[in-house]
C-alpha cells in the first residue's frame, strides 16, 4: 500500500496581536456566559485585517512551503483542499482562486465545508485516500479561518462573552507519498445526533441572507455551552485512544498532542483524561485564541519550530467540530528533515 506523509506544515498570523482589552473594555460589554468554562478570555488574538480574504492568507502561509521544497514542487501539487471558515463569497470556494493565484493546476480541487474545528484531520484522510487510490502524489490541504475579525468584531456582537475567543489565521499542510512523516492512521467520525446543535442567529431572528439591521453571531446559550462542554471532553479522548489501539499503541506513547484550541479547559481535560503531560501539549490559545479550523497545523508548526517536535516522534493530531457533529484523529511519525 502506498504510504501517504505529512512532509511539512507551516502557517501564517495576521496583522498584530489584539489585546483582550478590545473586548472587554469596548462601551456595554455584558458579562452574562463570561464566567463560563467556554469563555474564558484568552490576552491576545489576531484579526484578519480589512479586505483581507481567505486566499490572500493561504497564500501567505504557503510562502515558507516554497521556500522550503520549491516553487515548482508546491505549483505542481495534484491535489489541493481547501477549507474556509468564513467563506469569502457565498456560492464559490476559496480553492480555484487559491490555484489561480498560487499557479497551481490540480487534477483534484475541492472546497470542504464540513469538519469545522477538526477538518485538518478530514483533509488529511480525504488527500491519504487519494494518493493511495489514484495515481496522484502529492496533496496541498488548508484551513483559513476569517471569522473572528469579520464576525466577532461586529460593535453588538463584540459585546458578548463568545467575542473574546475566536482568533484569525491559517495554517497549511504539505503532502507526498513517500515515507518521510508517514501518516500511521486516521479515524473520524461524523455524529448525525449533534448536526444542527451550532446555529448563527440574529436578536431580530432573521436569516443570514435576509436584509436588515441584526448582526449575525452563534447561538450560545447555557444549556447548549453544557452540552458542548460534555461532548468535547469525551469525543476528542475517545476518538484518539481508539485510534491508539487500533495502532497498537497507548496514550502514554504519545510523544506530541496537538489538538484544536477552543479554551483553557478543554485543553487540560483533554490531556488529563489521555494522561499527556503538559510540555508534550503543545497550547496556542492564550497567544491565538480559538483559531478553528486552522488551530492544529498551525499550533503544530508553532511546536516544530521551537524544537517541541524532534524526529521520529509520535504526533497525534485530535479534536472535534461545532457541536460535535464531527471528531477526528490522525498520527504521524513526524520527520522534519524538510526544514
């Protein structure tokens, strides 16, 4: 069987840090869900800046890529995945413009929706199954996330609890088949019981398309931040200790865990309940917020470059999306010889 690696990851963080202070100091901030476990305020975060879009910052963050293995290496990939979270236009995807603007020409081009906080890990199983079944070799995958200087900087919604979380960027995997930073195995799960739990709303309860004055924020309420909560603490533990044993491995031989970062306490609960001491949890949060679906590649680019990822380490990558209507994990062997 053809063996599928992650060569390399790299990312990118727009404009400069945002203090929590332009949250919690803005006029009417309301403290109601600010205690919550949820919302809990990381100091700083990055905003996309104005007219800044989803292809300018995968372009950005593919730089160190070509930089790395070459121009015509990267302009030559066979498959290119892209995933936007927040769509630049309604109707159209990010990833042919992506290959436009990179001189890319794909056989395989596709714009993934779903997987939200965990889709590095949906695209890494989706480009494994194709460069294992066709004869194509190589695989770009991205994850830009534009939400939190688009949305959560609105002057209403800044007000709220769920504003202070989210941050901006993107972070971008390099795939190949070869044995260089095999990919061991992946599992994923789609949870049909918890679609629709995540809703965007606005207090006049118009629909997003709709015209008027609302702005559109996510649903939070407590009950669904309990629920959230609960589910999050037993997904991404379940679907990494399954994906362990089915390797043949244990929690405890996990060198790197590198999962998606919502807040301070899924992070520690995570790792309690798989036993991973801290300094092998590698934690963007308090420096990026809650970065989405771009939080995994580039909190693992973060640990490789400050020599938290030596060769031949095991990495798990794990996390889960929305309300939990998706959880996902993938190991590899890492090998960073690329850099």
């Amino acid at each position: 069987m053809t063996t599928v690696s992650l060569t390399d990851v790299a990312g990118y963080l727009p404009g400069d840090p945002v203090p929590a202070q332009f949250f919690t100091g803005h006029p009417g901030a309301e403290n109601r869900l600010r205690d919550s476990q949820m919302f809990k305020a990381p100091p700083l975060r990055h905003h996309v800046a104005s007219g800044e879009t989803n292809v300018d910052m995968v372009e950005r963050a593919v730089q160190p890529l070509i930089e790395r293995h070459g121009h015509d290496e990267i302009r030559g990939v066979d498959v290119l995945l892209v995933h936007s979270q927040l769509p630049d236009v309604p109707f159209v995807g990010a990833g042919t413009e992506v290959a436009r603007r990179l001189g890319l020409n794909p056989e395989w081009l596709v714009d993934v929706a779903n997987g939200g906080c965990a889709s590095f890990v949906h695209m890494l199983r989706l480009a494994r199954q194709i460069l294992t079944t066709t004869d194509a070799r190589t695989a770009l995958i991205c994850n830009a996330q534009s939400a939190a200087g688009r949305l959560f900087t609105q002057s209403k919604v800044r007000r709220l609890a769920q504003a202070a979380i989210p941050g901006d960027g993107c972070g971008v995997g390099f795939l190949t088949t070869s044995a260089a930073a095999p990919v061991l195995g992946v599992e994923t799960r789609h949870i049909g019981a918890y679609a629709g739990d995540m809703t965007m709303v606005r207090d006049d309860g118009r629909k997003y398309w709709e015209p008027g004055e609302g702005q559109l924020r996510i649903g939070f309420s407590e009950d669904g931040v309990a629920q959230v909560l609960d589910r999050g603490n037993r997904l991404v533990p379940e679907v990494v200790t399954d994906l362990c044993t089915r390797l043949g491995k244990t929690c405890t031989d996990i060198d790197v865990l590198v999962t998606n970062q919502p807040n301070r306490t899924f992070l520690r609960n995570w790792r309690d309940a798989l036993k991973v001491p801290p300094e092998r949890h590698p934690d963007t949060f308090d420096r990026c917020g809650n970065l989405f679906g771009a939080a995994m590649p580039i909190t693992l680019d973060h640990a490789v470059r400050s020599g938290r990822v030596q060769d031949g380490a095991l990495v798990m990558l794990g996390g889960f999306a929305h309300a939990g209507d998706f959880a996902g994990a993938a190991a590899v062997r890492w090998n960073g010889g690329g850099r």
